[in-house]
C-alpha cells in the first residue's frame, strides 16, 4: 500500500436530498450484525449491557503499524465500531503480511474490519467485485465489506448490488458479513435490501450541517446509516455529533482532515471524539 492512497473514502457525493417515502421495513437486518448492543439483562449477573446510539464506522487508510493506524483501531475499539481495510483500493494483486497482521490484531481486540471495494457505480465488472471480496476474505479474514462509489439509481443498480451483498455474505468465514454501501448521499430503502448499513452522507462538514434525513429513513433503526464528514474544525465536534444523532443516524467518523485524502489521519481531536461518541448511550 502506498502511505497515500489515490482513493479515499470515495468521491465526495453530491449534497444529499430528501429522498422518497418507503414502506417500513422487515425487523431484521438483511445481513451482518449491524445492531446494537442488546441493552437487555446478560442473566442472573444484573449486569445491564450498554445500548450504544451511535459508534465510529472508520475509513482508516493509513498504514498497519503506523500511530495513526493504532489509534484507528484504539477508536473502533472503544465504540464497539469498525476499520476498513485498504491496502491498495482494493485487496492489491498480492497479500500483504502487514494487513494480515493488523487484521487479526483489530479483529482480536474486538473490533470488525471490512474491506474497501470500488464498485465504479455499478459499472465495474462483478466478477472483479466479487473477485476483491473473495481475497479479502481469503487473506485477510475480514468481518464484511465496505462497497464504494454505489450507484444511487436504485432502479438500475439495487439488484446488482444485492447480489454483491450476497456474493459477500457467502464469502466471509462467519457467513453474515457487515455490509456497507458508500453512495455518499441519500438513495433509496431499496439498498437496504443487500446492505446493513448505508452512508447517507460524505462531504466536507460545511455543506453536511445542510442534511436532512429522508422520512423513509424513520422507518428504520440508527444503525442502519452513516455520516462521513471532514474538514471539520474541532470546536465544532460536539454540535457535529449531536447532529448526526439527532438525524437518527448510529454510524459516523468525523475528521479535520483535508482532500487530497481525508481519511489517512487521526483528526486532531481524536481522543475527544471517541471519548464523546461513547457516551451516546442509552
């Protein structure tokens, strides 16, 4: 992998709209385990388990072994969230023993990792696609997989990408991988049918506090969604949280870093981040 990868998180989406009404949904999540945790009694400990609102789903491009990878994986832990893994905008042509390492240990300290896998809107040749989660899955031993630049013409796309949820769910050693797809805005109920979380959000922050959650999306529980946000100055951090719950959205990573790529370091506030979205309990 190179220190700075040509592709981050995916290409700034356009500013998100509201988007059509849906029918409710089914209770269950259509894939991995995207919930929260139960909040019900663990037995006869008394021991009442924490309920989480919201948890860091993180786009960590940057280099196993790095403090910056450390305290990704750090974050993830603390929020019961995940790490996506990107050695090459993609698996890369051949394994990489320094992701086989990081992997297991993030993996060991509770936190799922994903695989980053362009999608190219729908374009890109699904054998490839299901070829990258396949050697994900293969090297790596990831939990799920991360689908970017996901198409948002629902009508066109939602089968393909259902399909490429199913390849993934076939593929991962648990068989229910966390899917996620990064259309970078608001699409369509319909991609929730493949996927278990949707990121409904990915630009710089000053156009973000312009978002409106879709009235479909109040059909579904928080942890179905997810607001990716840069270029976001820290004295804001706590309103940018609270706003992003009070969207009735459970996944987020919020940086101050800056394109070319956002995603390859810790923001500047990172302790206070995580410190914060872990107390978004219920």
């Amino acid at each position: 992998m190179l220190l700075l990868l040509t592709i981050a998180c995916g290409e700034p989406g356009p500013e998100p709209v509201e988007g059509e009404t849906a029918a409710a949904p089914d209770s269950g999540d259509s894939g991995g385990d995207s919930g929260r945790d139960s909040g019900e009694d663990s037995g006869d400990t008394g021991v009442v388990e924490v309920v989480r609102t919201l948890r860091l789903g993180i786009p960590s491009y940057a280099a196993p072994g790095t403090a910056e990878w450390e305290g990704f994986v750090v974050g993830a832990a603390a929020t019961d969230g995940f790490v996506i893994l990107n050695p090459d905008s993609g698996p890369g042509s051949n394994i990489d023993e320094t992701y086989v390492t990081a992997s297991a240990d993030a993996r060991a300290r509770g936190v799922r990792v994903l695989g980053y896998v362009p999608t190219t809107y729908g374009t890109r040749d699904p054998e490839h696609v299901d070829g990258d989660v396949n050697q994900y899955t293969t090297w790596y031993n990831v939990d799920g997989v991360f689908f970017d630049e996901v198409s948002s013409d629902c009508e066109a796309f939602a089968a393909w990408y259902a399909a490429r949820a199913a390849a993934a769910n076939g593929l991962v050693s648990s068989g229910d991988a966390l899917v996620v797809y990064n259309p970078g805005a608001i699409t369509c109920a319909e991609h929730l049918d493949g996927a278990d979380v949707i990121v409904v959000a990915e630009d710089r922050m000053a156009q973000l506090t312009r978002f409106v959650a879709a009235e479909w999306m109040a059909a579904y529980p928080p942890e179905r969604f997810m607001f990716l946000a840069y270029d976001a100055p820290g004295v804001d951090l706590g309103q940018n949280l609270k706003f992003v719950h009070d969207q009735g959205i459970g996944w987020t990573y919020i940086t101050d870093d800056r394109p070319r790529d956002p995603w390859d370091e810790l923001p500047t506030y990172w302790d206070a981040e995580v410190a914060a979205v872990v107390e978004f309990v219920e």
